[in-house]
C-alpha cells in the first residue's frame, strides 16, 4: 500500500543496500529493484511499512533509524516507545506506529538509482568495500559482548550454563506452523524477507541454538522468530 508523501513522489519498491545497513534506493516495483545491479540478494526490497520490521526488529529499528535515516529525535521516539512497552501486544503496536514513520522517511530519503554503468560500478565496488567495514566491526562488538556475558566465574562458583537469546545453547530448534497449519521451512515458506529472510535460511530443524549462532544466526533473530511463532526452542 503505497503513501502520498509530501514530496509528490511515491516509491513502488524501496531497497536499502549493505545487507540493509547502507544507502536508500527507490524503484517502480520490487522487479526493478532485482534487475538493477547495484541492488545485491541480501539488501531489503520494501513495497510497505510492514516490511520494515521484518528486516529491523524491536532489537535494531533504533539503530537503524541512526545509522540509515540518522535522525538522532527519531532514534530516541522509537527507543522511548519501546521502553514503554510492557508486553508484546503493546511492543507490536509500537513497532506498527514506528514502522510507519521509516517507510515514510526511507520514501522521502530514497534516491534515483544511477543509470551510467561507471557509477553503477563505483558504488558497488564502494558497497562491497564498507560492507567488510561493518561486518568486522559487528564481528568485534559480537565479541566483545560474549566476552562480557561469559567472563570465567570465580573458583568457588559452579559454572555458569552458556545462554543464546536467554536459553541454554544446547537447546534446539523446531519450525512452527502458519495460520493453515503449514510448517515453516527455508524455501517454500519462508516467513522473512531481505536479509532476515537469508539468516532465516541457515535454520535447521534439529539444529542447536550453539550451531545456529556458529552460522551467523543471531540472537535478536532467534528471540524475534520465537515471539512469531516461527521457530520454537526446547531442550
């Protein structure tokens, strides 16, 4: 459902690119966006707000909105809506109301995607380049966060059981089932799109939370699939 903006120009498709952590491009339909080579399998194709929280959760859609939009006021109206929720009911909502801000801010912000085939590839080259950047850079926060939360406890103390997303890692994972009782699976019902959709791809049933970490599943990821109905987790 597209939305007037103010700008007179309305997006059929937006793409974000860097696996959604980049620049803001905006197309006729999500068909364009797959054509055009500057746009790469795991960057996002937005036709909605409600695709915005299947590519940013509760857990990144602040940081999104300073990393992508860069608006500082946005950043801390979606953290205040967030730290009001007092259950998921209410996060949903909250996530709803914020979803439809970014989608018309990503409408707004969205550029032309270049037609000249020496720009396409300078950005792409540049893509390619600050993507490494980030990805080394989550690498290390990653670590440096598990480092934090599985610091050796004193002699005395019995060990402490290593948790993903708040349960024990040897814990496994099971797919849901859809409203018509059909089980999710990482090709014919795939429930994400964009980058989440790629990460949602790694998951097998069977497979422990110690193993879905090891494959770049993250721990936002498995807490957001659990609260859908996605996956399951039990011992």
């Amino acid at each position: 459902m597209l939305t007037k903006m103010e700008t007179g120009v309305v997006w059929g498709c937006i793409a974000v690119t860097r696996g959604g952590w980049g620049d803001v491009w905006g197309f006729k339909d999500p068909a364009a966006a797959d054509a055009h080579p500057l746009i790469q399998g795991c960057d996002p194709r937005l036709v909605s707000c409600s695709d915005v929280t299947e590519n940013w959760n509760y857990l990144y859609i602040a940081r999104f909105c300073g990393e992508v939009i860069k608006d500082q006021s946005l950043v801390a109206s979606v953290r205040e809506i967030m730290e009001k929720t007092s259950s998921p009911g209410d996060r949903d909502r909250g996530l709803e109301r914020v979803a439809e801000w970014v989608w018309d801010r990503l409408q707004s912000m969205a550029q032309t995607p270049p037609t000249d085939s020496s720009a396409i590839c300078a950005l792409v080259t540049e893509d390619r380049r600050l993507h490494e950047v980030w990805y080394d850079h989550e690498q290390r926060r990653r670590s440096s966060v598990t480092e934090a939360t599985t610091t050796a406890a004193p002699a005395q103390a019995a060990p402490k059981t290593k948790t993903i997303a708040g349960y024990p890692e040897t814990h496994k994972i099971s797919f849901g089932k859809n409203k018509e009782d059909k089980t999710y699976d990482t090709k014919d019902n795939n429930p994400k799109r964009g980058a989440s959709a790629v990460r949602f791809a790694l998951y097998k049933s069977g497979m422990t939370l110690a193993q879905a970490a090891a494959v770049g599943i993250t721990a936002a990821d498995i807490k957001w699939d659990v609260s859908k109905g996605f996956i399951s987790v039990s011992a």
